[in-house]
C-alpha cells in the first residue's frame, strides 16, 4: 500500500490536472504533451479527450496485432492499399478484418490505458500544441475531469489488492515446483512469459492487453502465489559458443617473445649551420627535356633542295 501511495506522484498529478482542466474549460483543440515516467499525449478536440497515448501502454494498433484480432499481413496489405496511414480503420471494414464496433471498443480500451499509465507514472511538465490531428479517435469524447477520475479510480483499486504492483517497477517470475491448476488464457501467457526481467508494461505489449488489466492480474497471481517478485533481478543466461569450448581469456604473449622497442634518444638532432646550396644543373632535368640535336640545318635543307654542290 505505502509503494502504490507513493506510485502517485501528488505533485504531478496536480500538474496534470491543472492544465487538462484548463484545455477543457477553453475547448481547446490539439494536443497536450505530458513530460515524464512514462509520458504521453492527450488528443483533444473542442475540449474532449478525443485520443491518448503514451510509452507506457500499448496503442490501439498493439492491441489489434498482438492480440490476433487481425494478422500482420491482413494489417500490412491495409495500411499499404491507404497510402501508409497509421490507423487505417475504413480498409480494416471494408476487407471485414474488424467491424466498426470493435474498433471504437479498441480505440477506448486504448484512451484509458494510456490515461492510467501517465497517471501512474511521473509527471515533469505539460505544453500545449495546437492543430495536431490524433491518428487513432473515439467516436464521442471523454471529459477531462471524467477521464482523470477514472485513471485515480484505477490506482485506488490497484492498491486495495494484497499484492499491487506498479505497472513500470516489479518484475515477478513464476514460482517454481507450484501446481497452477486451471488458469484462464491470460494467467497461462503471463505465466510462460514472465522471466524476472518484464514489468506489467513489458508484457502487456507482448500479450496485447491494456497494462491495467496485466496489473491487476499479475497482482492477483502474486497473492495466488503463482508468481513472485525476487530481490535481485534474475540475471540473464550467457550460452556457450558451438564449439563447446566457451568463453576462453586471452593472454598476454610473454615478454621475451616481443620484440624490443628502439631505443628513443632524449637528445634532439643538431640544427644544420646552413642550408644546402643549390647548383644549376644538377637535377639533369635540362638535358632530358632539350630537343635531339642533328647535322640538319636550314643551310643544308636550302643546298639539298637546289642540288648546289656542298
């Protein structure tokens, strides 16, 4: 209970509450970016929380691929025949890999969690930016107020549980040599992925489920004692190369086998007293490039051409 009390950063939140309130009271259309642990943005339109999102929860398009909802390549081949959008939800209709309702159930899913996760986190500073068009929207907008009560809502049920968690801090591992008995299809994905090294976020990504509701049954399946939470987190496993022969140190080659420096004399070389003279025609280059010399001359030309006798 104290850590889940503490998970709420007071100040922050009154941050955050300050200037959602305000956007709400000037119906301010655009985007407020929230600084922080994890951070996000909130899309607002005429003063409704029209999109969220945030690093700390899995976006609309993670909810619908991870979960199976609709395949990579179904997505890919949409999202191409759009011209690259991010949410190309009229394509996903009309080829009928989702239905209209589902979408909007999934875009909610997806404004909440991204409300609780910058809740739940740490909140540094809010700036405002204006005509910045969301990629993902719900159908009707939620109010500021309502919007933040429910993400406290959250928390307040999180820390009721025997066991909460924060969705960014414990990283639990299954607890070894325990019959787990009947699980429903997410305790089972929890407890095959769970390794001592994911958080709730990490594996609501995964698993494509909204981190609060990883949270809250990661939680449960602590005090289940399905899962426990180590001191020290779980090192990662290092393999042997092929070979077999492992990780061998490389040493040194010893002393005598090295060859031995030059000797490097502290005294500098002497400056010359005077610099070389230069002698004209030493370099011979005059003599290569003087045209060849013959017995030819203009006289004997003149003398050859009018017979004359030499």
């Amino acid at each position: 209970m104290a850590g889940m009390r503490y998970s709420l950063d007071r100040v922050g939140y009154d941050l955050l509450a300050h200037a959602l309130h305000r956007c709400g009271r000037e119906e301010f259309s655009g985007q407020l970016r929230v600084a922080g642990v994890p951070g996000g943005t909130f899309h607002l339109r005429a003063g409704l929380v029209v999109g969220a999102e945030s690093p700390g929860a899995p976006g609309p398009e993670t909810l619908l691929l991870r979960s199976g909802r609709v395949s990579g390549e179904q997505w890919a081949e949409v999202v191409r025949e759009s011209g690259g959008a991010r949410w190309p939800a009229t394509g996903l209709i009309a080829r009928g890999h989702a239905g209209a309702a589902q979408l909007r159930v999934v875009c909610v899913m997806a404004l909440h969690d991204a409300a609780f996760a910058i809740v739940a986190g740490r909140v540094h500073g809010c700036e405002r930016v204006a005509g910045a068009e969301p990629f993902a929207t719900v159908a009707v907008g939620e109010t500021c107020v309502r919007l933040l009560q429910d993400a406290t809502r959250r928390l307040a049920a999180l820390a009721t549980l025997p066991h909460p968690l924060r969705p960014d801090r414990e990283r639990p591992t299954p607890v070894p040599g325990v019959d787990p008995g009947p699980l429903s299809p997410l305790q089972r994905a929890l407890l095959d992925q769970a390794d001592g090294r994911s958080t709730a976020r990490d594996l609501a990504f995964r698993t494509g489920r909204g981190v609060y509701t990883v949270t809250v049954e990661m939680a449960r399946m602590l005090a289940d004692g399905l899962l426990e939470c180590p001191e020290a987190p779980v090192p990662i496993p290092v393999r042997p190369p092929p070979d077999g022969q492992g990780v061998r140190q490389r040493k040194p080659a010893p002393a005598a086998s090295r060859a031995a420096a030059p000797p490097v004399s502290a005294v500098p070389p002497a400056a010359p007293d005077e610099l070389p003279r230069r002698r004209p025609g030493a370099s011979g280059i005059a003599e290569a490039l003087a045209p060849e010399r013959t017995g030819a001359s203009w006289k004997g030309f003149f003398r050859l051409r009018n017979g004359a006798p030499k």
